[in-house]
C-alpha cells in the first residue's frame, strides 16, 4: 500500500492467534512506536520489512514536540522510548498491577475473563470481549453443564443446537453435539448415530458419506462439478457424464468420484470424448436403478468417441439391479467389453438386439487383436531388451510399426487404461519401434534410464492398417508382461547420529538408504581411533588462560532400544548434563525440511562424484572388511599407550575395524578408549552386494565419555634433592588417560600447600618431571594433578621432603658478592636524583609573566554561543507538514511559515531540525552554519528566511526548493531510473543555462570575498521552476558521505573535486572554486556520474596532482567541454573568473537571467586589471592575451617544466607538462598528462 501513512488501530488491544505481517509500505510510518508485545503473546514470529525506514520517518508521538509528552515509555530491543500509533494517538498500556487483564479508559482492571476492555473494572458483565467463552450475559472460563461450546466463542444449549439448520433448505439435517461442542457436521472418524440423531459414532473402517443431489441428477461436465462429490460413498440421484475436454481427466475424475460405491438412480455417460476408460469409478459395486431413463435404462454410454475400456472384470464386481443398459456410437469400445460386462452385471438376457448395436460400437478398434508374445528379456540395473514374435498379417504391407508401453509397476493389478484419457494424459511411457529391415529378425526394443530394483509392467501393440470381413480393424498386442530390472548398489544411509554412553562405548544410529536399489540385507560399520589434533601437541598450556576441553558425544538417542549392554545413566543433578528438552513442532518441521533437503543433496554428491569403474566388482568396504578381520582379536583397550614421541603419535594411521548389522539400523561399538574420537562410517548392503559390494559411506565423528579415574597419576611420587635450594620431582604418566595430557599442576608449600607450579606437556616428556627452584630451607610437602582433554584428575597423596640450610662459608661468599652490588646502586641513585634536581631548578628560571595555558574541553567561549537577532521567527508561526529528507543535522520538513517573507501572509518553506540526540555544541554550529547565509541576498543562492533559536528542537527557515539537489535531479532524468519525471535529458541550452546560475550565484558569493570550498552539484538546490541556486553550506556533507576522503586524520576533503593545489597545500581560494565549477559541468553533462570512475579516493589524489584530468563525457557539445577544460587549467591564475565565464555564455542565457541576476546588478563591479608578472621562471605569468605573441615571450628554461609554442591560431596557447615517460592513469584524459590546446578568453584579472 503505497499511499499508507500509519496503521491508526489505536483501539486495538489484544491478537489472540497468530503473528502480524507488514511489508512493502514505502510510506508507513509510525511502526517503531508500537509495542506489538502488549497486543500479542508472542512477538518473534512477527515479519516487519520493506517499510520506510525509521530514520525517515519523525516519528513524534504526541506532546513530544512541545515537550510535554502524553504516552507512557516501554523497552524494545533495548530502546526505551514512547509508545503511540500516530501523531496524536497514544498506545493503551494497562497497569503493571493488572499484569495480563485488560483495563477501563481510566487504567482500572478489568475482570480476569475480559479480553480487551471493558466497562466497568472486576466486573465479567462488562466485557468488551471474552476471553473463553460468553453465555447469558457473562464471561466464563468454560461452559457450564449441559451447554455446549459454539463458533468457539460462546456457549448454547442443546435446543438451541437442534434447531441451527443449514440455510439451504429445512429439510437439511440439524447440527450435532460431539465431545461437548456444537458442530455442523461429525469429525472426521466418525458418523452420525442414525439420520435424526444429533450424536456421533465412531466409524467401523472408513465412514460412509451420502451425498444427494437437489435436482435428483447430478452433471459431471467438469473436474470443478466432480470435486463437489469428493469423499462421497453413496449418491442420491442419478449421474450424469458429459466430459468433452480437460487436462488430467482421468486422474483428477478417480481423486473426487473413487469413493464412490451405489448409484441410487441411472448412469449415463454421453458425448464424454476426453474419457478412455471408466475405470476412475474404482469402487462403483452398486447401481439401484431406482429411477431410470426413458426405456427402463439404469446404464446408458452414447456417442464416447474414445471410451475404450469399461473396468477391468477381472477385479471388478458390478452389480445393477434393476433397469437394462445401452450402447451405441462408441467407435473405440469393443462388442466383447460390452458383452463381459452384461455377464457380470447380472444384465444378460434384459437388452433387447437393439440395446447393443454391434455395428456402430467397435468400428475402429482393434478388437480382432492377435496376441504377440515375448521371446526374450535381458535385465539390467537401468536397462531391459525385450523381442518378441514378428507379427505377420495377411498383408504384411498393413503392418506400419510396434509401440511399447512400460511403467512402473509395484503391484500386478494394472491394466492397459490406467490414467489414461483422450486429451493426452497417460500414466504409460510409449516408445515407437519400427520394424527391422530384415524380415527374419525379430523386432526388439532396449529401454533405458530404469530404476534398479523395480518392476516395470510392459505390452507392446502392433500398428496396422488391416480389415477383417466387417469392416473392423484387426491388430495384434501382447499380454502385460512384468519384469524387475537387476539389483544395484544402494545408496548411503541416512541421518547417521552418535552418542557415547559410558566411556569405552558409543551407540550408532542411522536410517535406511533412500534407494535400496535391491532387498536391503545387512550394514557394514567401520570405525576408527583419531589421532589428536597437531595444536595440541605445539602449545604450553601453562600460559593459556583456557584449557581446550572438549566435550564427548551426548545425545538423545533411545538407548534403552539397544540389546547389547543396555546400560543408562542419570541426567541432571550431579551426574552430569541436564535432560533434553523435547523439541517443539517448529523445530521438528525445520529438522525434516533439512533431512529432507540433506537426502537430495547427498545423493547428488554420489551420483556426480562417484563413477564406478566397470573393472571392479567389488567396492573397497568389502576388500577392507576381509583385511581387517583378522585384527578383531587385538585388545581395543590397550592399544597405543603414551611411550611413544609426539611426532609418532601424531603420524600414527590407526586401523578400521568392523561389524556387520542385520535387521536393524543400531548399534554399540565396544571397547574403544576413554574419551577418544573416532570416526564412524556406515555402509548398505543389499542381497547382491556379494556380487556389486555395498554403498559408500556416510560417516560421523564421536568422542567417548571420559573415565573416572583415568587422569589419576598412579604409582608414587618420588623427589630428587638439586642443588641450589631446589628439588627435583618424579611422576608416572597415567596409563590409559581421558585423551591427551595436557599439563600437571604441582601444588606444594612448608606450613600449608600455597604455592603452585605449573608443567606442560613438553617439559615433562623432556625432562620426566619438574625441578622446584628457589626453596627456602625447610620440610616441604607437595602433590600433583594431571590436566587431560576432559578435565583434571585427582591430587595424589602428598609426598615429604626438605630442603637442607646452606653452610656458613657459603654465607660469607655470598656476602661478599652482595655488598659490592649494593654500594654501587646506593652511588647510582645519588646521581640520578642529583641530576633531576639540577634540571628542575634551572627549568624555574625562566622570564617573569610567563603563562602556560589549555583549553578546557568542555568550556564554550562567548563567541561559540548564538545570540538571537532580526533573524529570530516565533515558534508558533511554524507548521510542518511533510517529510523532505535526512539533512545533515536532522530531519529537514515540508511547511509553511507565516510572516517570514514580505508582503506573504504564508510561505511554503524548508525546514530544518536538529536531532534530539544532538550534542550543546552541534546545536550550536548547526545555527553559527545556518547564521553565514543572513549575509546572502541573491536570486541564485538558497534564501535563509528565519531562525527558532528559543526552545527545542533548534529550527532554521530556508527557502523551499521543491525539486531537490541537483545532483538527485539530474539522476532522474536517466532514461533507465524509475522515478523519471518522463522528462528528456537536458539540451545544451539547458546546460548553458543551468551553468550561468550556478557561476552567477558563485560570482555574487566571490565579490562578497566569501569561498565556497566545496562545489558539487549535490550542493546546488533546483527550484520549482527549474532554477539552480547555490545550496547552503555544511549541511550537506553527511548525506553524500562516500563523495568525501579523510586525508592524513583530518576532517573530510571532496577530493575529486578539489583542484590540484588545494589537493597539495589544502589552499582555497576563488580559483579552486573554478575547477570545482568545471566538475560539475562534467557532473551536469554525465548526468551526476561519480568523477573519476573506477580510481579509488587516494589515486584520484596522485592522478590530478600529477596533471590527469576528466575525459570528455560521451555526447557531450564541444562549447561545454572547452569550458570546462578553461576552468581545469593547472595554473590557478590562467582559470577564468566566474564574471568571465558568465560574459562568455551570457548571449545563451535565456531573457529572465538578466533582471535576477547578481552579474547584471548594480552591485556587479568589474575589477581593476593587474599587470602580468612575465618572468620565465614562474610559470603563473603566462599571459591570457591573445594578442600576446608567443615568439615575443622569452623561452623558460628546463626546470620549469612548461613551454611556450606557435598554437593552432590567435587567443590559443598550447601547454606541455615535463613529466617522466610514465603517465599513471593516462587514460583518464585519453592519454595526455596536461598536455591540451585551449582557446582562452582575455583576463582581467591576471
């Protein structure tokens, strides 16, 4: 809904089922203040997306702007902010005392049972709505006894309930009641208990259904009237079949009319072209024939120009008992269908010869049919050859080819006219097989691209052109042949889960193969011990912060299904992990659409990736499970203890080892090591995987549980005496341990154990213990722990020792060597402090009246702050009314002011806000920026009508210019943009004259020695009637962020705007405001084309600093590009001034440019004429007279990178650049650095 504005349901309290949904709504506003958690329960399915963005929209609710807000504060995605739906609609918020019932207007509670509101508070009279259910007068939680639920809302007796009829007819029958509700009809599984009862029963098999036709006759003219017989087993009336056309006849006539069993009336099937067969009333037992047609007819088929088949007899009893039938002018149907069927029917004897018409039913078929028989089959997985028989008529030319019709076949009950009817559905595949040139062959046919494993039903029907004596074609057909192509090697298993249940035991689980491909017989499961990773082994887990433990592989898998060692263990509490929660239906839909799509994808892997070679009979699973076996007998549980290297264990391959599972998709793999991964690879095997081998694998990686105890350190811990006040402390490794050994922590002390140590994994394999420095003298004790990938072991018992006291004589050396130490740094303090002292004296003899001062961060100056003057306008003659943008500061808005503007009671204006998060000092620059347009007064320069400096939020009145920057109006008129305005690219008097206004408003701004600086045409505003004025200045440079580059850490430069030497010294000045001018006439020509396409903001910098300038944009005039390329000369001083760019085009401009333009006023001064510095050094000299000969100018010298040469004619002067012969981004100027011939006007300013 584009139109929309804001959803406005301010009375709207409560959702009770469901989420809300809300999308592509390019103008709603208005929905980031609404708190959808206090309308419905839950709020994480809701989908809100493809709105206006909350950033444009100024979402005020009321009382907000004059800061007297009138709704109530809640918390979304942790913004707490005021709740509302529109501008002056607030959000109803009930009290927290009344927690989830609802409340009156005036916050009083409400009963528990309303819904809403209500009128009077804890009152279950005055409900606005229900919560339950309503009956006589009052809310109540259920219905009371002896009434009964109704429409889900309210309760009613059951008088009442008896005497709801259906508004069709009176003779309808009533509602029912079942388990306490009021309903229309019984649920499904159930019928009424007899024709006037109003109580169900449940069905013994499927429930009947009795449909009635109003009109005794039924028409079944399309799919839509048979659909309203869906799930009817008996009808009322008479059927009548007059299908003539339709897509999927067959099929969608035998989903609506299958069910049905007895036909009280007659049957007649007429001018029905599209049916082939009948068969689509599959359970029709039963034809009264209580009323019938004209001629005492109860079965009546006319003029079925394609019926050929009425049921299959051979499993099919009919019954019609009473009436006669009728056929006639059904070319297709055969006498003999005809015939079987008055046998069955228990008809035979009824029909007059007249009922039958033996020569109008039947002509065209192939009733006289011979029988083909099949002479061989060849199977194999996805193939089958068949021959059979050549059929020889009497007239071998009538014979013109054979057709085959195979299809899959799961059951050997199909028939030749399954799914098919004449408008060209057939549930059969047809291949056409021409006959051999050799009349001694026998005819055949290979059929590909089968299903292994399945059995395919296949007849083949010989085309002929042969005529028996009348008049009857005469054709040949087999019989339906079954046949199952050859096995095939199944698919992986599915869903393959793993779980460990104690810690030398995992349990498997898994699903079958989607595609058997044979009769699965068994699973081949394969394992393998992981070596640990590389990282493991490389890192001092002594200084991490954080041990990598891993966890071992817990699940949800039912052990308690499993036989072998049906062990469980207690979840939660201390035992280990909570119990898991059972997964919600969501969760269950997501993980089938995942299974789902996992199957697809997994078999595409193998189909694509997988080709089998034709060499091999046998796939690797089985070559490897005969290798293995023999290994089975090694102890698994002492495998591979830690007495061999790092660099061993890391290369260690370990062995597959293997079992075989029948009859069952589990299993528990045993006597594997604690709390180590394996790798687990499940593989099908079919009945002939003797011959093809099984599938490949599908595999999962498993950690066992840890064991308890096995991080203990065993044996005892002894210690070695080392000198220097050290020991050394020996440990055996664990034997069989949780994993990998990461570390060991020594915990030791002499009163109490309060000293720690820790020993990485290396250290101890290097060194087979721990050495203990720096040990005072005296009786210590110690224990250690072992930290593995699970965790940590227990401490051993504490082991004794002692460290001995050292010697006198050792004492004295020691002091001999100390006091030397000690004098020298005593001496070498004395001097340090010395020399600060004398630094900091002479540093306080500096001159009399010296200051040193900051700057107080957070002090403004009284020139910071705004002072209000003439400019100030009161804010109550301000009224917004729309959204124009984001600006800079804030919002800016579409309204009127009055008063603002002379001899105008109201003005339409631009206004702009500042945020509320906004900073004192960002108010403050937004007025002091808004403040340098009071000086301004031209037509070509944007207006600044008014300032609300008083109050909040701070407001500046500009000039509304309806149509935008005109960098956004130029990109509209693109051809290729959605929002074109159907207006045609500017012209070249359109471009001369947009370029005038926007050099007149800049010559006003230069003669007030005002400098722009940052010249684009996003910073020009286009007007009503299509006037281009220079925008206002520092408020634009947030919505075009990416048109800036921030050079060296300072503020943001617009860089491919900027003229070289503004690039090079960061200097402004008028003429930089020139180059900047040419660029936006190249923007205006390209229609706001960013410049320099493709070069990045710090190459754009090197390109023109170094001479590159713009390429003449495509279908650009020649005038437009000549003035540009005068006002990108390098020289700052040859660029004309705006006064000489106006004189130049002003002949183009159109009449009005000259009663509003700056260039034609009063004001307009021309400047005094400088005289030329001609020195040959500087190359600024070079004169802009044309009457200034070259050859008269003496030639610069070498070093001053520019010459003077005899140019293509009088006023043009021809520039050459010394630059090395590398020219980066050459190609920007099409392949000249500075190098250009340009006619330049004569200067009165150089």
């Amino acid at each position: 809904m584009t139109n929309l504005k804001d959803i406005g349901l301010y009375n709207l309290r409560n959702i009770t089922r469901g989420a809300i949904r809300i999308e592509k709504n390019a103008d709603l506003c208005y929905l980031s203040t609404v708190d959808w958690s206090l309308i419905l329960d839950a709020v994480s399915n809701n989908y809100i997306v493809g709105n206006k963005p909350p950033k444009e929209c100024g979402d005020l609710c009321p009382g907000t702007m004059e800061e007297k807000p009138m709704c109530e504060k809640t918390t979304i995605n942790n913004e707490y902010n005021y709740r509302c739906w529109t501008t002056n609609r607030c959000q109803k918020m009930c009290p927290s005392a009344c927690g989830k019932r609802a409340c009156t207007e005036n916050n009083e509670c409400c009963h528990p049972e309303c819904l809403g509101s209500c009128s009077a508070p804890d009152n279950d009279t005055a409900c606005v709505a229900c919560r339950h259910y309503y009956y006589a007068g009052v809310c109540v939680p259920a219905c009371p006894p002896n009434t009964y639920r109704f429409e889900g809302w309210r309760c009613v007796d059951r008088d009442f309930c008896a005497n709801i009829l259906s508004a069709e007819s009176s003779d309808s029958e009533g509602f029912v009641i079942h388990d306490g509700e009021c309903m229309q009809e019984c649920p499904s599984g159930f019928i009424r208990n007899g024709s006037q009862s109003m109580y169900c029963i449940p069905c013994e098999g499927p429930c009947p259904k009795v449909c009635e036709e109003e009109k005794k006759t039924k028409t079944i003219d399309s799919v839509t009237s048979a659909q309203m017989l869906q799930g009817c087993t008996i009808f009322k009336g008479n059927l009548l079949i007059n299908i003539r056309r339709g897509n999927n006849i067959a099929s969608e006539l035998e989903n609506f009319m299958g069910l049905i069993e007895v036909v009280t009336g007659y049957v007649k099937i007429r001018h029905s072209h599209a049916l082939v067969s009948l068969s689509f009333l599959k359970n029709l037992r039963l034809i009264l024939g209580e009323e019938q047609l004209e001629g005492n007819y109860s079965f009546y088929v006319l003029d079925n120009q394609n019926l050929q088949q009425l049921w299959d007899w051979d499993h099919r009893n009919l019954t019609i008992k009473a009436g006669k039938m009728y056929f006639a002018f059904n070319p297709k149907l055969c006498v003999s269908e005809i015939y079987r069927m008055e046998e069955v029917t228990g008809t035979k004897g009824r029909q007059s010869k007249g009922d039958i018409n033996t020569r109008n039913n039947g002509e065209r078929a192939s009733c006289e049919s011979d029988v083909l028989h099949f002479t061989s089959t060849t199977t194999w997985k996805n193939r089958i050859i068949i021959t059979w028989h050549r059929y020889r008529p009497p007239d071998y030319r009538d014979l013109i080819s054979f057709t085959v019709y195979y299809k899959e076949a799961p059951f050997k009950n199909v028939t030749e006219y399954d799914g098919q009817d004449a408008c060209g559905s057939n549930s059969w595949n047809m291949v056409d097989v021409d006959l051999p040139p050799n009349k001694d062959v026998e005819p055949g046919i290979l059929l590909h691209g089968l299903k292994p494993w399945t059995q395919y039903a296949v007849y083949v029907k010989a085309v002929t052109l042969t005529m028996v004596e009348n008049d009857h074609i005469r054709g040949a057909k087999s019989e339906i042949l079954y046949i199952r192509t050859n096995a095939s090697v199944p698919s992986i298993p599915l869903d393959v889960l793993s779980a460990s249940n104690s810690s030398s035991q995992l349990i498997v689980k898994w699903n079958p193969p989607s595609l058997p491909n044979g009769n699965l017989s068994y699973y081949i499961v394969r394992w393998q011990r992981q070596p640990q990773d590389g990282y493991l082994y490389r890192h001092n887990y002594c200084s991490k912060d954080k041990i990598p433990i891993r966890k071992y592989a817990d699940g949800t898998i039912d052990i308690e299904e499993v036989t072998e060692n049906p062990k469980t263990e207690v979840c939660g509490g201390e035992k280990g992990p909570c119990c898991a929660c059972p997964k919600t239906e969501a969760e269950k839909q997501a993980e089938k659409e995942e299974a789902e799509y996992r199957k697809v994808f997994e078999n595409f892997l193998h189909n694509s990736i997988f080709v089998p070679r034709p060499e091999r009979k046998r796939r690797d699973v089985m070559q490897v499970a005969n290798t293995t076996m023999s290994s089975r007998s090694r102890n698994t549980t002492a495998a591979d203890t830690y007495n061999i290297t790092d660099l061993e264990e890391l290369e260690t391959e370990y062995p597959f080892f293997e079992s075989r599972v029948d009859n069952k998709e589990r299993t528990v793999i045993s006597n594997l090591r604690p709390f180590t991964l394996y790798r687990i690879d499940i593989h099908s095997c079919n009945h002939e995987a003797e011959k093809l081998g099984c599938s490949a694998s599908n595999f999962v990686f498993a950690r066992t549980m840890p064991a308890e105890g096995a991080d203990d350190i065993p044996g005892p811990v002894t210690w070695e005496p080392r000198p220097e006040n050290s020991i050394f402390l020996k440990w055996p490794e664990p034997e069989n341990p949780n994993g990998l050994i990461l570390m060991y922590e020594i915990k030791y002390g002499s009163q109490v154990e309060d000293q720690r140590e820790c020993v990485s994994r290396q250290e101890y394999r290097k060194y087979g213990g721990a050495k203990l420095n720096r040990l005072n003298p005296g009786n210590y004790t110690a224990r250690i722990q072992a930290t593995s990938l699970s965790g940590n072991g227990s401490w051993t018992d504490p082991v004794f020792f002692y460290v001995q006291a050292k010697t006198g004589y050792e004492n004295f050396i020691h002091l001999i060597i100390a006091l030397p130490v000690a004098v020298l740094l005593i001496v070498g303090g004395l001097v340090i402090m010395l020399y600060v002292f004398h630094r900091k004296r002479n540093n306080s003899r500096l001159g009399n009246g010296v200051l040193y001062a900051s700057v107080n961060p957070e002090y403004f100056s009284a020139a910071d702050v705004y002072v209000p003057d003439e400019w100030e306008v009161a804010r109550e003659k301000i009224t917004m009314s729309r959204e124009l943008g984001q600006g800079s500061f804030g919002m800016v808005y579409e309204g009127v002011a009055k008063g603002v503007v002379k001899d105008e009671p109201e003005t339409r204006v631009a206004i702009k806000t500042v945020n509320e998060a906004a900073s004192m000092r960002e108010r403050i620059e937004f007025l002091n920026e808004a403040s340098v347009m009071k000086e301004f007064n031209c037509h070509h320069v944007v207006r600044l009508l008014g300032v609300v400096s008083q109050g909040q939020p701070t407001l500046v009145i500009m000039e509304l210019m309806t149509r935008g920057d005109l960098k956004s109006y130029l990109r509209s008129l693109r051809p290729e943009m959605e929002n074109n305005p159907v207006l045609a690219p500017p012209s070249l008097s359109k471009m001369i004259q947009m370029a005038g206004e926007i050099a007149d408003g800049m010559a006003y701004l230069n003669a007030n020695k005002f400098v722009h600086r940052d010249l684009a045409a996003r910073n020009c505003m286009v007007a009503e009637d299509f006037t281009v004025k220079i925008g206002d200045f520092g408020m634009t440079r947030d919505i075009y962020e990416t048109d800036y580059y921030r050079k060296g850490g300072k503020g943001l430069l617009p860089v491919r705007w900027m003229s070289p030497e503004s690039l090079k010294d960061g200097v402004f000045t008028t003429y930089s405001d020139v180059w900047s001018f040419g660029v936006v006439l190249w923007e205006i020509a390209t229609l706001a084309e960013q410049p320099y396409q493709g070069l990045s903001n710090e190459q754009v910098l090197r390109f023109v600093m170094e001479g590159g300038l713009l390429d003449k944009p495509d279908n650009c005039p020649d005038m437009l590009f000549e003035l540009m390329r005068m006002c990108w000369q390098y020289n700052p001083k040859m660029r004309p001034s705006f006064l000489e760019i106006i004189s130049s085009i002003k002949d183009e401009m159109e009449p009005g440019f000259r009663e509003v333009s700056f260039y034609y006023s009063e004001e307009n001064k021309l400047p005094e004429p400088e005289e030329l510095d001609l020195e040959p050094e500087n190359m600024e000299s070079v004169p802009l007279d044309p009457s200034a000969s070259s050859a008269s100018l003496p030639l610069p010298d070498r070093h001053s990178g520019h010459k003077a040469e005899n140019g293509p004619g009088p006023g043009v002067l021809v520039l050459r650049a010394s630059f090395d012969e590398r020219q980066p981004y050459a190609h920007m100027n099409g392949g000249r650095k500075n190098e250009r011939a340009l006619p330049l006007p004569q200067s009165s300013t150089c």
